[in-house]
C-alpha cells in the first residue's frame, strides 16, 4: 500500500475498533503488568543500544549431553546455560520449536530467528553438531534482542527446570494478545514515523539483501579456508607417519649397497625422530582451522541468520499485514455496493440495518488493520536499527580471522624452524662430507 493511501482519513464511522483485534483502554485493569511494554523515554522509535551492550546481555551456551535411548529411538537432549540468570534447563529441540512459534506469535512484527531443521533419517554426528550451533546462535540473537530480552518467555525458556516447558510458555501466550496489543505506543506508531517511511523501508531492504549476499559469500570462503587448515593438518601428520614408516623399515640391505650401509642407518634414524614434528605441524594446523571455524565461520553465520530473520519479517510485511489490509478494503468495497444496491431496491428495513452493522464493523477492521500496519513498519525501523548496531561486528570478525592467521603462522613457523637442523644429517655422506644444501641457491633444481 502507498504512503498517501496510508495517510488517508479512516473511513466513516471508523472511531472504533473491532473486537478481533480491539487494544485494550489505557484505564482498564491488566493483569498481570508485564505483559504490558511500556514506552521508553525520548524518541521511542530510535534505539540507544550500541553492539557491547546487545553482545553484554546474556552470553548463552548450547550443549550436547549424552543421547538417551528409548524403546525405538533416540532422543537429543541439550544443557542450556545463561549467564545473565546463572542456572542451566535441559531442552529438547521441540522445546526450541515451542519457544520460537510462542515467540512469532507475540512478536509477529520483529526479527525472529529461523531455526534448523528437524531431525532427518539417519542424522550423523554431523547434522547433529550444525544443528547444535544452529540453535546456539538461535538463542543467543533472541537473548540479546532488546523486546525479546525483556519478556518473560525468554526468561522462562532459560531458567524453567521442570518437565512442562512447552505448556508453560503456551500458557504465557495465551490470551495475552500480541505486541499490537501490549505496546502503549502501538496506535501511535504512525506519530513518530518518517514521511518517507515506505521509500526508506525499499531501500534498506534491498540495501540488506546486498549485504546478506556478500556475507553470504565470505562465510562460503571462510568455511573452505578453515576446512584446508583441517585437510591440511590430515596431510602433514600422514606425511610424518610415511617418514615414520621410512625410517622404521627392517628389510635388510643387498650386500651391493653394503659400502652405504652406515650413510642409509643414519638416515633412516634421522627420518624416523621426524614425525613428531609433523605431527605437532598437524596439531598447530587443526587448532588454527578449528579456531578460525568458531570465531570467524560461527560469526558469520550468526550475522547471517541475523539477516535471514530480516528478511523473513520484510516477507511476513509485506504478505502478511497488508495483504490483510487489501482484503478487508476490498471486501469494505464489496460492502458498499451491496448497500446502494439495497437502497436502490428499497429492501427491508431490517436487511438494511443489518449490512449497515456490518459495513461498519469492516470500517473498524480496516482501521485497525492501518494501524498494525503502521505498527510493523514502525518495528521494520527499529529492527533496520538493529541490524546497523550488529554490522560492526564485521570487525570483529575479520580481526578474529587476521589474529588467527598470524597465530596459526606464528606457531607453525616456529615449529618448522626448530625441525630445519634436524635435517643437518640428511645431508651428511658416509665420508662426513656435505651433501647438496637444502635448496639451490636459486632455487631450482632444474636450472641450466
């Protein structure tokens, strides 16, 4: 819908407001208080939080316990720890699910994290690890998120030790209403919106997109450099292994090699002690590669599912909300043809009074569909807002990324360097005489 036909008059007879979605006076008794979100100070529209305090709220830890067996199946179960309420809860991924549909039904209109797949047939160890991290970053985005981190389904997702979770945050939900309902700024909202809202609201949207395809890209890469780290190390512990073997074999020597006798014992004890280091080359390599996997890769993929989320709400907008709006103007229309054609042919009296009751409830609900509507384009703002706190965490993410690399290089370099004269008897003959150095002096051995 346009900004002028939102700025429109309501329709006559609009005052009030249908019973479907009526927000509740400001001097009726509500119980209990939390429900209701009060109105920050200053401008309510623009967020004062900066990415330390977001990151400062809560810090959130998802692991994996020992799987516990059923009858036919097995069953995953999670410790989930909170350091902002100090306890752990046990949960299970349809707790998870619980939680996030409670969470998109009182926060329709704000950035809710999707979360992974169920369960497949024959999840390996793998798909089990992903969707753990998966629902760590899930958690810790809805901890972190400021309406979210207030509310007291969070509170009870984190901190609720007894076996009803699911109930009991299906009863914190109901009849409660959603945030339309409980914001005092909800009818508001269109008071402290820009002129341009639907023009900043495009371009942010496709500015967003843009940045979640690049991100997208970078975390692709990521993945593959931390993944050679990994091959990486794999090849240099075989590589040692096969010097291990080298130096470790008995068969014994041809009595027409015998004069190289001494020159080939000394080498193969020389190649034998070398897979230590090879294998402490292959241990600095997959700490790098797991290092760069949680603090670049995990960052990452916690920024794009940040991104993904505003994504989903933008579609959750635009075919949500005012695909609701259209149709209840288009059936408001349809209303009042019905009713000139009533008047026309002078119909009951009672018919009459009773399209009129009507018409007028479908101007209620159009009024209060404009409403909701300014309401999510209010919370677009603040969740664009949101987004623009985290992107500094990009920072984060690439000085993770350099201190890893200098750290991965340094202690590699190291350990290659304290190798290098254990290889000085490799280039001992049998007369004690050097052999070749170990590389030509430019470095070719091919060279004329």
């Amino acid at each position: 819908m346009t900004a002028a036909a939102m700025d429109g008059d309501p329709p006559a007879g609009s005052a009030g407001v249908g019973t479907d979605f009526a927000k509740p006076p400001v001097n009726e008794p509500r119980e209990p208080e939390q429900f209701l979100m009060q109105a920050p100070p200053g401008n309510p529209l623009l967020l004062p939080h900066t990415l330390q305090e977001l990151l400062s709220k809560d810090s959130v830890q998802v692991e994996l316990i020992p799987e516990k067996k059923g009858l036919f199946l097995k069953h995953v179960e999670y410790e989930v720890s909170s350091k902002r309420f100090k306890c752990s809860v046990y949960r299970r991924y349809n707790d998870f699910v619980v939680f996030h549909e409670m969470l998109l039904q009182k926060f329709p209109y704000r950035m809710v994290p999707a979360l992974p797949p169920k369960r497949m047939l024959g999840a390996d160890r793998e798909f089990i690890e992903s969707r753990r991290r998966a629902l760590k970053r899930f958690i810790n985005l809805v901890a972190r998120h400021p309406p979210f981190s207030e509310d007291v389904l969070l509170k009870l997702f984190l901190s609720f030790s007894g076996s009803d979770v699911q109930n009991k945050l299906r009863e914190l939900v109901q009849g409660v209403g959603d945030e339309f309902l409980t914001c005092r700024l909800a009818t508001q909202a269109k008071d402290f919106l820009p002129a341009d809202i639907q023009a900043q609201f495009a371009a942010s949207r496709e500015l967003i997109r843009n940045i979640y395809n690049s991100f997208y890209k970078l975390r692709d890469r990521a993945e593959r450099i931390a993944s050679r780290a990994i091959d990486n190390a794999s090849d240099l512990l075989i590589f040692g292994k096969e010097l291990s073997a080298l130096g470790s074999d008995t068969t014994p020597l041809p009595s027409w090699a015998a004069l190289n006798n001494s020159t080939w014992g000394t080498l193969k004890q020389a190649l034998k002690g070398l897979s230590v280091e090879f294998a402490l080359l292959a241990d600095k390599a997959v700490q790098q590669g797991k290092q760069e996997e949680n603090d670049v890769v995990e960052k990452l993929n916690l920024f794009l599912d940040l991104l993904q989320s505003y994504k989903d709400l933008c579609e959750r907008h635009e075919k949500g909300v005012l695909h609701k709006h259209q149709r209840a103007l288009h059936k408001y229309s349809m209303m009042k043809k019905q009713m000139m054609s009533a008047t026309v042919q002078n119909k009951e009296p009672e018919s009459v009074e009773q399209l009129e009751s009507r018409i007028v409830e479908q101007e209620n609900a159009i009024l209060t569909m404009e409403l909701r509507n300014y309401f999510s384009l209010y919370c677009l703002h603040q969740e664009t807002q949101l987004i623009h706190i985290y992107l500094p965490l990009t920072s984060h993410i690439l000085g993770a990324f350099v201190n890893s690399q200098i750290q991965g290089h340094k202690e590699m370099s190291k350990v290659w360097n304290e190798l290098k004269p254990k290889l000085s008897c490799l280039f001992v003959g049998s007369s004690n005489m050097p052999t070749p150095p170990l590389s030509p002096p430019d470095g070719n051995f091919f060279s004329n």
